[in-house]
C-alpha cells in the first residue's frame, strides 16, 4: 500500500430549515478539517491475488521527494504452506531505488484461520502523497476478510543502517498479533499491536489472496523487469510452518488500474537441504532450507 491522505467528500446542500442548516454546515467543516489531518490510504485497491496499493494522493504527512506517480506494482514473494503461533525472519536492509528514486518494502506477512492479514517490515524510500519518504521507514497493517484494511498504516522513520540484518516478526501475545521490527546495530526497536480477532495462529497456504511468508515488495511509475539487489531473509522460524515442507515461490506486477504485466507462482517441495529458483521476465526468486533470496 501507500500512504497519503484521502480527499474530503463532497458536502450536499441540505433542504432543510436555515438554523439547522448552517449547524449541518459547520458540522461538515469540522468533518473535512479533521478529515484532512487523519492518515489513510489514497486510492486503495485489492488485486485478485496479493492485495495492493493505490497511486498516492495529493498529501502526505512526513516531508517527501517529488517523484513521479507510481503506476506499477512489483511483489517478489514466498508462501509458507505449515500452521505457526510465530512468523520472524532476519532481512538485510539493502538501500536501493529505481531510476525515479522508489525503494521496496520488505515485508512479513501473516493470514489467521478467521481471514485477517498481518503485514511488517521496513521500507526504503517509500511512496507517499506525490512523491516519497526518503530513508527507512517502520511499516504495518491490518486487513480485514474482505480485503479493507482495518487498521491505519504506519510508516514511521527509523534508524538503520543500510546493510543491517533487522528482525520482523508477526506474533500472538493474548488476544492480540504484536507486529516488530528491531536493527540490533543501532538500537531501533519499533512494534505496533491489534486485536487477534479470536485467533491462535498463522495459516499456511493462500487465503482469499492472502498469505504467511515473507515478501520484496516494490512500486514504480514505468513497467519494471529486473534489476533487484539481492536481499535475503533468513528465517527465525521455520521456513514452511509447523510439519509442512512444501512453499509456493511467486513474481508478480501489475498497474494499479487492473492490467496484469505478469503473475507467476510454483509449488516447491523440500525435501533436500537445496536451493530453489525460480524467475521469470527478469524477476527472481530462490528459496533455501534456512533462507529467501529476492533480487538477481
């Protein structure tokens, strides 16, 4: 997804008696004002597959780096197929951009047995309103089953080091999913907390569209085939869930007005200590007993 602000709706004139009518007008002033300063997401739209964001709006509310409007989405992503109570991954913290100056995500990602989809990570140069939030930034979201989100996305900026190994991980503590994020190198820890929505754990495998795993994730305004650094993520916990060997490897991108420029995806048995890849049309993955690899 992207952050930025969502336009005031449009007010209606009412037919009603003058008193109440401007007392209905200045409610709808203090709507808009309020409505102006909240964080959203501008232009959200849920793709048949993975989910994605929409084009920025015309706001945002950290300082930005105009860029061109990004039209395309880019996932690079893998699929744990076994039920977990805990989803950590250590990811390298690459800091490189497209010719426009964007930068990935990368993201860990959650699904409940009830159809709510947890997502954190770190970004890099990230969209924002009309252009994007430079350096590192602390991301999560909440989904609901229906593919609204139902929490309001972070992206706070935070200290790392381009290079550093950070830890992200997607837990159960009660009746809540903690969301983290900590770079032990410079002492950032960041988390954020929503309800678990009366569950007990991750559930492997695609869920409406949704997923447990770990993904590159990355917008751009021009179609993009290739040119990913290599980033890793090595896994905490284990890599396909709890008694599960099998993952799903997949590359897709889109435009965020619908048109799929491509959307593969392959079932992967480990039944080796080996090393899987998997590419198409420049983008490329490969996965390991202990490890995923985006990026050539």
């Amino acid at each position: 997804m992207i952050i930025g602000l969502r336009p005031p709706p449009t007010p209606v004139t009412p037919r009603w008696p003058r008193a109440l009518g401007v007392a209905l007008v200045l409610l709808v002033a203090t709507v808009v004002v309020l409505w102006a300063i909240l964080p959203s997401i501008d232009g959200w739209l849920h793709s048949s597959d993975r989910g994605s964001g929409g084009g920025g709006g015309p706001g945002c509310l950290f300082p930005t780096v105009a860029a061109p409007r990004v039209s395309f989405d880019e996932q690079l992503f893998m699929v744990e197929s076994g039920n977990s109570s805990t989803v950590t991954f250590d990811v390298r913290a690459v800091a490189q951009t497209d010719a426009d100056g964007y930068g990935p995500g990368y993201l860990v990602n959650g699904v409940t047995t009830a159809g709510y989809w947890y997502q954190v990570g770190i970004t890099y140069d990230w969209p924002c309103g009309s252009g994007y939030i430079a350096g590192f930034q602390f991301f999560s979201e909440v989904w609901g089953p229906g593919g609204n989100p139902v929490s309001s996305p972070t992206a706070n900026p935070i200290l790392v080091g381009g290079g550093d190994s950070v830890n992200l991980s997607l837990r159960f503590s009660g009746p809540s999913v903690v969301m983290s994020a900590s770079d032990p190198a410079t002492g950032m820890n960041q988390s954020s907390t929503y309800s678990a929505e009366n569950s007990t754990g991750f559930a492997g495998g695609l869920t409406s569209g949704w997923f447990t795993g770990a993904m590159t994730e990355w917008y751009h305004s021009q179609p993009y085939y290739g040119g990913e650094q290599p980033v890793n993520y090595t896994a905490i916990t284990p890599i396909a869930g709890t008694g599960a060997d099998v993952v799903t490897l997949g590359l897709d991108e889109f435009a965020l007005s619908g048109s799929v420029l491509f959307d593969q995806t392959t079932p992967v048995e480990m039944t080796c200590p080996c090393y899987y890849p998997f590419s198409y049309d420049g983008a490329s993955v490969e996965v390991g007993p202990t490890s995923f690899l985006t990026g050539a």
